[in-house]
C-alpha cells in the first residue's frame, strides 16, 4: 500500500538545487530526487518534509527559511505526493559553498 508523501525543492542562494543520488535496491538503477518520504500519522505535509530534509541530508530544518506555503494541503490522501519548496539560510551547511 502506498502512503502520501513529501519531497523539499531545496534551493540555496545561488538557486542551485539539492538532489540526493542513490541506487534503486530493487533494480539497482540510479536515481536522483530531492529529498523526501513518507508523511506519518498525524503529520502535515510541511512537517514530514522538515523531518526528511534533517533525516536524509542532515541539514538542520530549522535551516528552512520559507515556512509560510500559501495553497498547502493540511493533508495529503495517498498516492499523492505534496511538494514543498525551501530556500535554505545562506550560512546552512549545503548553502554555505559550492557543491
């Protein structure tokens, strides 16, 4: 069964974006997409896409900078996914130099 999800467009100062680079464990394709998972019980999709962003990056979501998403749904029914867009502080640990 699939369950909503959340991906964070991360963009630093210079608008380059974060996308994290893995290997599918099913067929081993590579793959890259922005950081992002599952949205728990009881979470909203803005707070399932902070806790992603610290889980999979590290990055500290207090980092995210735009906290106000105009037309964000409080929830998200499955197979959908929200997609949240964050502008990262300039001295947060990825935006602070180059890649």
């Amino acid at each position: 069964m699939h369950r909503p999800a959340a991906r964070v467009v991360c963009l630093d100062a210079v608008d380059r974006v974060l996308l994290l680079h893995w290997r599918d464990p099913f067929d081993g394709s590579s793959l890259w997409e922005p950081p992002g998972g599952g949205i728990d019980a009881g979470e909203t999709p803005l707070q399932a896409a902070r806790r992603e962003l610290a889980e999979e990056t590290g990055l500290d979501p207090a980092s995210v900078r735009d906290r106000s998403i105009p037309g964000l749904p409080d929830r998200v029914e499955p197979p959908h996914l929200a997609a949240v867009v964050a502008t990262l502080a300039p001295d947060s640990a990825w935006g602070a130099g180059p890649c």
